[in-house]
C-alpha cells in the first residue's frame, strides 16, 4: 500500500495546528488518540457526514457542539430520531454536519435522496471515524458493514480515520487499495501502565472502590469493563449508592429471549448514563465508550479490567487499550 508521512510541526498537540481539512480519500493515521480528528470535521465549513461506531460516541460528541469556537450544530442520528427531526435541521442549518451510527448511514443518504435535492455523494464530504472497528465489527455486524463500505465508495470525498490502524494484512479487501496517511508527532505522551495480575478481579476493583470511598486514595476512578454483569456484582457488593456511581453502557432495551435488559442487571436506582453527564467518585463504562469518547475529569484515574475467563472482556493491546488510555482528556493523573 501507498504511505505518505505527514510530520506534525514541533510543540503542537491538535491537528488544527498544521492543517484545516483531514486529508481525503485515504487510511488517515492520527497518530495519537485526542488530537482532534473529528473536530476539524465538524468545525470545518464542508457538508460532514461523520460515521461512528457506537451511539454513545455520538451523543459525547453532538453535546460539545456549538461552542465558543464554533457555530456548527451537529446532529445525531440513531434509533428515536425522527425524520422531522432531520428535514428541519436541514433547512435551518446552512451548514450540515451529521454523526450516524454505522447502521443510520444507509437511512440519511435514503431521506436525503427522496426528500431534498442534495446530491449526497458529491456534496458531502464522509468520515468513517475508528474505521479499525470495520475489521473487529465485520463478523457479527457483516451487512452493516458491507452496507457502509458500498455506500462510501461512492462519495467523491472519504476519509477512513483512526489513531489505532490495524496490520496491512487484516485491512479489509475493499479498502486495500487506498493509500495511507499517517501523522507523526514529536510530542507523544507516555502513559504508565501498572499490572496488577489476579485470578479475582472482582475483589481488586471492590477493594479500590472501598478505599476510594475511604478517602484512602484520591482521584475519581474510571473502570473499563466490558461487562454489565461485573459491574452489577461489584456495585452489590460495595454497596455504591446512586449519588456515588455512573454508569455509561447501552441501554440495551431489545435483550434476547430470556436475558435481563442492562437496566434490569443494574437495577432501577442506578440509572444509565452517558459520557455527558458529569464524573463521579465511581465511573464504569462499557466497550460502547472504549474508543472515540471524550471523557473530562482533571481527577480522573483509569482502570482497565480483564478477565482471561471471560472472552468478551479480553482487550487488544494494539488497539483497544491504546484507546481506552486516550479517553480521559484532561486529567492530572498519567497512570493506567
């Protein structure tokens, strides 16, 4: 595959420093999580349609916009937002920026094609954001997958995003014959990962919640954890209240025949949040906020927690945790 290198100048740590539109029609290498890829893409002045993974990814992102820097509106589209909703943002914003789930792409090229006279493909410029999640998501979630890949090929303008790329070998065949653009930054900084190794997970995280609540330890403490069951049991067993605990998963409302919704294995007093409500001493999250999540806590310490005996808490080192470790923009802590 072709690669190009773009170095970014000295002493910056935002891609706005040295560029005002992401390159296009290309694998775009960030380079570093939390360097604002995606806010060059709303705060620009182009028609944006900016495809996500997860929804909680767009709400995070939809309620930064607009800002003191920026009149652009985003608007999110997924489940529950109506077509009234859309057509009516449309003509009151003289410039259009949308974040849509992998699954809702297909459904505003279909309404803007029927009900406006846009021309979708070339007035709109696409961003396939975390575009590595194509890879990870292409055996359980293939048709929407495949249904956003034929739609992108046809935009004159796409950019497939990331700061975590996987190998030339795993890219997808209908992406093999893009080029690459990685970005590379002088002033990357290192993160200190301490291991903890333990056949109880459980009784590590219960015992750092009890001395955080203690004041034993200081900071608010993020957990990643890819499981709403251990997250229940742990809440049980340290006996959280409400006021002391957020909790940031799907709701999950369509649960398989037999199996509780997450709100029911939370309970009703732990109601679920999302990544805009505000920190509290105890925060969990779900892989619904693993990667694109901008997560503000100047006292915030991560947890990322694994459990070899469970397969849906395994976390790749080369992606997952890389992204995991930039969710936290601000805080004062480095520790992992």
């Amino acid at each position: 595959m072709d690669k190009r290198i773009i170095q970014a100048k000295k002493d910056c740590e935002y891609l706005n420093e040295f560029m005002s539109e992401l390159p296009v029609n290309c694998l775009f290498d960030k380079g570093k999580t939390g360097c604002g890829g995606t806010s060059i893409a709303i705060e620009n002045d182009k028609n944006t349609i900016i495809a996500m993974p997860y929804v909680n990814v767009i709400k995070n992102k939809v309620a930064q916009y607009p800002n003191e820097k920026c009149d652009n509106k985003l608007l999110g589209i997924y489940e529950g937002v109506t077509k009234d909703e859309i057509l009516d943002y449309i003509r009151k914003n003289k410039i259009k920026k949308f974040a849509v789930t992998y699954d809702s792409l297909e459904r505003l090229i279909n309404l803007l094609q029927e009900e406006t006279d846009i021309n979708v493909y070339k007035e709109f410029f696409l961003l396939v954001d975390e575009w590595h999640i194509l890879f990870n998501s292409y055996a359980f979630r293939n048709k929407a997958v495949k249904r956003l890949l034929n739609h992108a090929r046809r935009f004159k303008e796409v950019t497939y995003m990331t700061a975590t790329p996987i190998e030339e070998e795993f890219i997808l065949r209908e992406l093999k014959n893009l080029p690459v653009i990685e970005v590379q930054w002088d002033n990357v900084t290192t993160v200190d990962i301490k291991l903890v190794v333990t056949n109880q997970p459980i009784r590590v995280v219960c015992d750092l919640i009890n001395r955080a609540i203690r004041t034993q330890i200081f900071g608010n403490l993020h957990f990643f954890v890819n499981s709403v069951d251990f997250i229940a049991d742990v809440i049980q067993k340290t006996k959280l209240l409400p006021e002391q605990v957020r909790v940031v998963c799907s709701k999950n409302e369509k649960s398989g025949k037999g199996n509780k919704s997450n709100q029911k294995k939370l309970g009703d007093n732990y109601l679920i949040e999302d990544t805009t409500t505000q920190a509290k001493l105890i925060n969990f999250y779900t892989s619904t906020s693993f990667e694109g999540c901008d997560i503000y806590d100047k006292n915030g310490k991560t947890y990322i927690v694994s459990d070899r005996r469970k397969s849906h808490t395994l976390l790749d080192i080369s992606t997952l945790i890389i992204q995991i470790c930039g969710r936290i923009r601000d805080s004062d802590y480095r520790t992992v």
